[in-house]
C-alpha cells in the first residue's frame, strides 16, 4: 500500500501492514479503551480554546478534547499482493504478508474458483463528518479492503463499509454500519473553507501512527500549493506541515486552534520512511466537495479531453521565441477523444481554459476536470505561434488506473534482437548528437513503431546539454521547433534558422518506447 517516489512516501502514511507493526515493535491492535464517553463536537467554535498570556506557549488540550473523538482508528484486512510486501526504508528485504494458510497456490476451503491469497492487516486514520457516522479518509486506506473495522476513542469496535473512493485525490468516505451503534449520535468535525490560516500559523493532527491510536502532534502550515508530482497531484494542491505524522496517519484530521479541518493527512516528504517534519495534507475545500459527490453517487465525474501533455517550460518558450509563454504542450492525442475530435494537435502549446490561464500541466488537468461530461471547454492555444481558441465537447474521465494501464504498454518483444547492418550516421555537433535513418533493422532492434517518423539518435555525446537532460542511443528525433525531420539537412537548416533569429536552444520531439517527450536543447557554440 506504499509507494515511493523521488523521496516522497506518497499515499504511504498509512500502516504498511504487518511490517508497520513490526517496525513499531507491536502487535496490529494498539487502541487501549478510555472511559470517556465521546461528546459532539460543536459546529464551529467562535474563539480558540482559550487564550494564552502573551509569550507564554500555546496548549492544544482543550481542542484536542473537543475534537479527538471525532477522529478513528480504521482497521483493514484485505487479500495480500501476490507479490512480496517492499516496505520504504527496508529495500531489498521481502516482508512476507501475516496470516497466510497452507501452501502456496492451495485453495481455500469453499472457494472452488480462486487461489488461496493470504490476508494482511494495515491500519489508517479518519474522521467523522457527520452524525449519522460517514467517515473520511484517504483512498489508499481502504482501496483493497475486504473488512473495514473502526475504533473510537470509547475504544468501541465498529464495522464499516465503503461508501465511494477517489483515486484522483486520494479519498475515501466510509459509513458506519454495525448495528452495534447506537443510534445516530457519532461526534463529528467540520471542514474550514473560507477563513484558511495564514502560513506560519498553528496546526494540529490526530491519527494512529504506527497502530498506537489516537495521537496529536503540532506544528505550523509551511506551505499552500505543493506539487508532490504523482498521479494525485493533478487534482491536489497540498498544504505543507511540519506537525510530526508517520505512517498510520493517512486520513486523518489536520486542525486549526478553533477545532475545524482545514485538511486531510496524506504523505509525507521522508528518506528514511518515517517523519522528518515534513508532511502534506489534502485542503479541506478539495476534502469537502469530493467527500459529498462520493456520498451522493459513490464516485466522483471528471471532465477529460484525452491529451497526453507536458508542461511547456521557459526554455522551451525561448526555444520557439515565444517568451513568457507558459502553459501545457501536447505530447499524444487519444485517437477519437475530445481533443482529435475538436481539432487539437500534436506540438499545440495550450495556455488556457474558459478565459482562465494556466501556467502547467496540472492546472490544465485540474479546469478541465471541472467540467462537466457534455459541456463545451475553451482551450486557448498556440499553434505555428499564432494564438486561437478551440472548443472541445468534454467527455468523462477515465479512472486513473485505466489511465495508468493505458500509460504503460506491453513490451511484446522477446529474446535478443540482431544487429543491425551499421547505417549512415551524421554528427549533429551544435546538439551532441549521432543521428542516422531509421531502417528495418533498428525498427526491430529498439522496437520503433512502423509510424513513428524522425532520425535515430545512435549516440549522445556526454557533456552536451542532450547527455545532460537524458537523450539516449534508440531515442528517435521526430521534429525541431515544430517541423518534423526525416534527414540530417532538415535538422541543421533548423538549427540554422534559430541561431539566425538569435535563439540560444532549440525545442526537439523525442520519440522514446513510441511515446513523444519535448525537450529543449541548448545550441553548442
């Protein structure tokens, strides 16, 4: 249930199973029972618990007693993953998942049709939101969920269910459904949309970090508008904090002092796997109104144009002199979506939805995921450097992982490929490159697609800007500034023609495992 990337635990603080409790040195079921008897946590308090002496440091007790028990511990057994659980912190050791019976691929009693799977345990946070006992959370907590049990403060064990879950912000909302539960009386929080806290200003989590139950830390908010650069991050623009969370924390609450949710904790920034004092929160606007479409329909609709992009960077601006550019460049065009159907074409430099501008890839995802499937979207484009305004009927966003599954083709390919009979090559030295005709034999040899046009790049010469940014033997050069090249000419006259209108670098398509990237290439003297 974890994954890292490029230092980030991302979706990875919630128990990672049995090895979370291993690494705590517990057992899974950590909760004790309190006495205290859960009281409804008010609406919106008017004023901060109370006020302390100038200089004197703030106490967080009086709201963690308000609040607290509004926040759960949720237990989840789920099948494990066939393949070994890999725990952040602990690479190359296979943590074998608890609870497995008999023998590898042995079937379990009653079950005919399917392998035996062995069961895992993880454990998460959440929060109530409402009496009638909805809970947040975060999608990673209960994504593969067979059971989902929740402890309350009381140390009350109830069952719970899955009401919808969204992939593409990582929320979940549950409903507590144990006819245990008396009545509709859960104590609840709500969510602060409107008077956010200033960067610098006091913030306080609970959650069950490690399996240890209801647990606060405090810190400050350091930062709105984080980009953690994966698959959430399109439609999340984190807050950062540095109140202490750690794996078990995932879902839970982040407080401001009047006791409201101002966002929910999802990751965290760690290179050993466990806190380092810098941890990111869902906003509770993006918590709140995904929280109310999965409880209205179970799911959460997105508009979708079906382009592949990149973000159109400062150096790719100057490339085409187009300075102060920035925006979203197409890379791919889904055959028959929105966007072909409307008109939009590959190398389109997009810079605008609705009249609204954008600056990046991500801001592009997020307006046109406003949308809904059906309306008509404005996207402001640059093509041949001229802007136009191109409307393109949404259609409905596909879940992320069939995006994810679509992202990532099969290499039908298999065994060693020949080599090929040596072609012409040309060094491009203003680039770093050896470029040569891509034939049938290299065709074969780098799995090139039958369709993809360009040269092929044989050698990148280590200290140019090409080596630098990551061009490889097997990449293909499909175009320059736009225009595609089939010969060592075209690409020379290019560059040519960019020196002359004084440009320092040049915007190139590279064709790698037949998807296109966009990099900007620095001219060598």
């Amino acid at each position: 249930m974890t994954a890292r990337k490029s230092g980030f635990i991302v979706g990875a603080v919630a128990g990672a199973g049995v090895a979370c409790a291993a690494l705590a040195g517990v057992g899974m079921r950590m909760g004790t029972a309190s006495a205290e008897t859960p009281q409804a946590v008010p609406a919106m308090a008017g004023s901060p618990a109370f006020a302390p002496p100038p200089g004197a440091p703030m106490s967080f007790a009086d709201i963690f007693e308000k609040v607290s028990p509004a926040v759960v511990q949720i237990n989840v057994t789920s099948k494990a993953s066939p393949q070994p659980l890999r725990i952040p912190g602990l690479e190359g050791f296979d943590i074998v998942p608890r609870g497995q019976k008999g023998k590898p691929g042995q079937k379990d009693q009653g079950d005919e049709d399917s392998p035996s799977l062995p069961k895992q345990q993880s454990a998460g946070s959440g929060f109530f939101i409402s009496a009638d006992g909805y809970i947040v959370t975060n999608n990673h907590v209960v994504a593969d969920a067979d059971d989902i049990q929740v402890v309350l403060k009381d140390g009350r064990e109830l069952k719970a269910t899955l009401v919808g879950r969204d992939e593409g912000t990582d929320l979940a909302v549950i409903k507590v459904i144990d006819p245990k539960a008396k009545g509709k009386d859960f104590p609840y929080v709500n969510f602060e949309n409107q008077a956010k806290p200033r960067v610098g200003d006091w913030v306080i989590t609970i959650g069950n970090p490690f399996g240890l139950g209801g647990t606060a830390t405090a810190g400050i908010i350091s930062a709105y508008n984080r980009d953690l650069g994966d698959t959430t991050s399109s439609f999340v623009n984190y807050i950062q904090i540095d109140a202490p969370i750690n794996r078990g924390n995932s879902g839970g609450p982040s407080f401001d002092i009047y006791g409201r949710v101002i966002g929910v904790n999802s990751a965290i920034y760690s290179p050993s796997g466990g806190s380092v004092g810098i941890g990111f929160a869902i906003p509770a606007d993006i918590a709140e109104a995904t929280a109310k479409q999965l409880i209205a329909g179970g799911k959460v609709v997105r508009g979708y144009i079906g382009v592949t992009i990149q973000d159109f960077s400062a150096e790719s601006a100057e490339a085409l002199g187009l300075k102060d550019v920035k925006g979203a460049i197409v890379a791919e065009l889904v055959p028959g979506g929105p966007a072909a159907k409307a008109g939009l074409l590959p190398d389109d430099i997009l810079t605008g939805v609705n009249g609204k501008t954008i600056a990046n890839r991500s801001e592009l995802t997020r307006e046109v995921a406003k949308a809904r499937p059906g309306e008509t979207i404005k996207m402001s484009i640059i093509r041949d450097g001229k802007p136009r305004v191109i409307d393109v009927k949404s259609g409905t966003r596909p879940s992320e992982g069939s995006l994810a599954l679509n992202d990532n083709d099969d290499d039908q390919g298999s065994g060693a490929a020949p080599t090929p009979d040596k072609p012409v090559t040309a060094k491009i030295d203003a680039l770093g490159l050896t470029l040569s005709p891509i034939d049938a034999a290299a065709r074969q040899t780098y799995k090139i697609d039958s369709e993809v046009k360009g040269l092929l790049i044989t050698a990148v010469k280590g200290d140019s800007d090409a080596g630098e940014k990551g061009l490889a033997k097997g990449d293909v050069l499909a175009n320059v500034n736009g225009t595609a090249v089939n010969t060592v000419a075209d690409v020379n006259g290019l560059i040519a023609t960019a020196k002359k209108a004084g440009r320092t670098s040049v915007l190139v398509k590279v064709i790698r495992q037949n998807r296109p990237v966009f990099v900007p290439l620095k001219i060598a003297p």
